[in-house]
C-alpha cells in the first residue's frame, strides 16, 4: 500500500503553545529535533518544557542570536548564531526544520555544519515532508539577501541527500567534520539562490 501525500494545507509554522502537545508528543515517542545528538536532545527539550513551555516556545525565533550556547555531539558549547525555527505540520505535526545564518555573509563558522537542518517524524517518512519543508524555508533565507545555503549530510544519509537535490542543491564536496562532530566524513551541498528571486 503506497503512503497518502502531504495535502495543500503543508505548511512550516511558528511554534505555538497551541500547538506545543504534539511537538511533546512525538518527543515522547522517540522522536528527536535533533539528528546528531538524538534523544539526549529530546530529554533536553523536554525538561526545558517542564520548567517553562512559554521560554520554550519564544526560543523558537532567534534572529539576533541571544539565546544559550549551543551543545555539540561531543558536549562542547559553541557560539549561537541568530537562527529560526520552525514546525512541520499537515494538520498534525511531521517534524521540525531550522535556518541558521550569519549576518552580513553566506559563510558559516567551522562550528556550525549548515544553514539548514531538518527533522521529519518517523511516521511521516518516506511522505515528501523533509523535501516540502526545505523548498518553503528557503525562501527566507533569499529574504535576508543570502546568495545560497549550504547543508551538509552523512555519505550514507541517502534520504537526506534526495531532499536536497530536489530542491536543486548540488554537491560541493566531501569534508571531515570537526572534532565536536566526531571527525567524520560528511558531504556538503549547496542551493544557490534562483535568479528569478
């Protein structure tokens, strides 16, 4: 049996406490925002929840970067950038997809992996969720006047490799990630803003 599509009514919206049980729902679940350090991530937002849902929800929308380090897979606290979020939701909640950027330029502190990062649950994978919601962020990254993102992937992740190249990113090349990153290999991709914009 083929997976139902994504209906016209996908949209990526600003996190509400309205809205705040199903993001605790799917954390609950198994379910972490966060694809490098996984359910250690979970258990973070979910005391952050508990301890005040409001500051929670607020922290959400970041464009002046004031809000607390962020922790590295390796527990290394780095520099935030001025940075969004936003939830994925086709009536229910499928994930979460986050733009980062520094102002003035396109380039990215070696600390900071990409401009994007999304995550879909797993009960919506395989459903077009990553690639819809890559193809309705974008566009705020053209608003700030930057000339492409960059995202980065694991060799093996071809899932996320599909959604970018959907969204007509090209590969740049290989990379080793930063020791806070494990040393990896990773590969880096990047979607050049379209000249029509």
């Amino acid at each position: 049996m083929s997976r139902p599509m994504l209906t016209d009514a996908f949209t990526l919206e600003r996190p509400t406490l309205g809205k705040l049980a199903r993001y605790v729902a799917a954390l609950e679940a198994g379910w972490s925002p966060d694809n490098l350090r996984g359910q250690a991530a979970a258990e973070e937002q979910m005391a952050a929840i508990a301890a005040d849902s409001a500051a929670f929800v607020a922290s959400s929308d970041d464009p002046e970067g004031l809000g607390p380090p962020i922790k590295a897979p390796n527990g290394e606290l780095m520099a935030r950038l001025p940075s969004i979020s936003r939830w994925v939701w086709d009536g229910d909640f499928c994930g979460s997809i986050g733009f980062r950027w520094q102002p003035g330029t396109a380039d990215l502190p070696a600390h900071v992996l990409g401009h994007i990062g999304y995550a879909t649950v797993p009960w919506k994978r395989g459903q077009g969720v990553a690639t819809r919601a890559l193809g309705l962020i974008l566009p705020e990254a053209w608003r700030l006047g930057l000339p492409y993102v960059d995202l980065t992937t694991d060799p093996t992740n071809l899932a996320s490799q599909k959604v970018i190249l959907a969204n007509r990113g090209t590969l740049v090349g290989r990379f080793t990630k930063t020791a806070a990153y494990g040393g990896t290999e990773g590969l880096r991709f990047r979607i050049a803003r379209p000249a029509e914009v």
